[in-house]
C-alpha cells in the first residue's frame, strides 16, 4: 500500500501518494481482508480517496503513469482518446464492430487502431506474431475452446452486422438514449444466445462505457453502470463493507438499476455518497 518516494527518470518528477498510518490486515489469495484504512474514521478515507482522484487525473504518481494496464482509464471518461478517434466514426455498424473489438480484447489499443485504419486481414496477419489482447485478459467470458486471436477477427463483426440495425430502431423506440445497463444487457443477451458465450456481461459492460465516452447522445454517460471485482475491491477499501457478489438487481423496462436487496441498497448509496461529496473532482460524466 505505501507508494515509494518521489523518484526521477529519465527527467519525470514522480509525485507518488502515500498512505501513512495504514494498518496492516490479513490476506487471502493476495487480497486484503479488510480496509488496510479500517482504524481511520469514513471521512479521512473520504479525504485519501479524492485525494486519490486528484492524482489520477494528473497522472504524477508513477504507478498511475507507467502501468497503463492497471491504470487505463482517464478520470473524465471524455478525454480518453478512444473518443477522439471513434466520433469521427459516424457508421452505427463500424461504431460497434470497433467497441466491442476493443472491449472484448480488453482495451488492446494497438488491435483498435489497427483494425480502424488498416482493416481486419491485416490485422489477422499481425495477431500471427504479435499479442491480441491485453494479457490480463479475462478468459472465462469467453466459449470453451476459443481461440480468442480468431474470435477478435470475425466474433465482433458478426455481432455488429446482427445488432446494429435493431439496437438503433430500439433506441429510437425508447426516444432517449439507453442507459449503459439497458445496453450492456442486450449485448449480453446475444452473446449468449447467438455466439455461446456463458457470462459475456464484463465486456459487454465495457461497451457500453466506452459508447457512452463517445457518443453520450446514444448511450447515456450519467447512468448507473455495476461494477465489477477491481470496483468492488476499492469500494471495500473505502467503506470497509465488501459487497462483491452480494448486490442483487435487475435493470427494469426504463434502463434504470432497480436494487433487490439490502446490499444493493447499500452499494447504490455508496455510490451516490461518492457522486455528491463536494471534494469529488468529478464534475462531468460522473
């Protein structure tokens, strides 16, 4: 938990956050017990987290700055540069086929770009010598016996010429965007109906985040979206509940996250606790 001290390389002065006063706690299968913060009152881990987010967003601390796998995303989901290449895509089927390729390579940038700008066969001869995907890669959404390197090329595309046309007739039915829930459920849908897989919901999750940085107007970026075991893991942190794999719900015929029990009670309470804090550096697409 301790950062190291600040440390120069190769003319990068690294401000690295520190965690003084953290108590040490008990492992299992490399994971804290408890909040390694439990002996702090709610309000200074408050303090810690958006301090936290500060420095996520400036990108000082070196474990922020040079583990990109870790660390991929961007505070302000708008700044990713994902959205920067992707709205000068105004094709629904390629918006989709290049979102879930990416999603489902678990945000392999170089199959992203290289898929863009120099088309599926290309990149069916680079995955022949080169990596396809992040190599944190969850394998278990995938079918039994994927060869995931073939999947990239022709699984998201068949799933964009199969989904594009009735997820833009359904939207427009709803007069509003889907929310990133109400998205991510119809891709799940399909996937395991269409293309076997047995629990696609993390990256279809993940397609529907990454459509909401880019096209806010088709999926909505203020909407709830469920977390998954690393969200849970920081939530555990912060409030000292570990809530991972407690939270029933269901996502009801408005797009909208309707908890079912008391832990979902609790997480979405949580979560709008977090959201309100007026130290919370988060102003937009929060």
């Amino acid at each position: 938990m301790q950062s190291t001290l600040t440390r120069f390389m190769e003319g990068v002065d690294y401000k690295n956050i520190t965690y003084k006063g953290t108590s040490p706690v008990v492992l299992k299968d490399g994971k804290p017990t408890e909040s390694w913060m439990k002996d702090w009152p709610l309000d200074k881990r408050l303090d810690k987290f958006f301090e936290f987010c500060q420095e996520f967003d400036l990108r000082r601390d070196q474990l922020l700055a040079e583990d990109y796998q870790i660390f991929s995303h961007r505070l302000h989901w708008h700044e990713h540069p994902f959205c920067d290449i992707m709205k000068k895509v105004t094709d629904p089927k390629l918006r989709l086929w290049y979102t879930l390729t990416f999603s489902f390579s678990n945000e392999h940038w170089g199959t992203l770009t290289r898929l863009m700008y120099q088309g599926p066969e290309n990149l069916r001869e680079h995955f022949k010598e080169n990596r396809h995907a992040r190599n944190d890669l969850f394998q278990i959404y995938y079918p039994k016996n994927t060869l995931v390197k073939d999947w990239l090329i022709d699984g998201p595309k068949k799933a964009a010429e199969d989904m594009w046309e009735f997820l833009e007739k359904h939207r427009h039915r709803l007069e509003r965007p889907y929310t990133m829930m109400e998205y991510a459920k119809l891709l799940e849908k399909y996937f395991k109906e269409k293309q076997n897989f047995r629990s696609p919901l993390y990256p279809c999750k993940n397609t529907a985040r990454y459509m909401a940085m880019a096209y806010p107007d088709i999926v909505d970026p203020e909407s709830v979206l469920f977390g998954g075991t690393g969200h849970f893991d920081g939530m555990h942190q912060i409030f000292g509940v570990n809530l991972n794999g407690k939270v029933q719900y269901d996502i009801d015929s408005d797009g909208q996250f309707i908890p079912r029990n008391k832990n979902g009670e609790l997480w979405l309470a949580q979560m709008y606790q977090l959201r309100d804090d007026p130290r919370n550096p988060m102003r937009e697409q929060k």
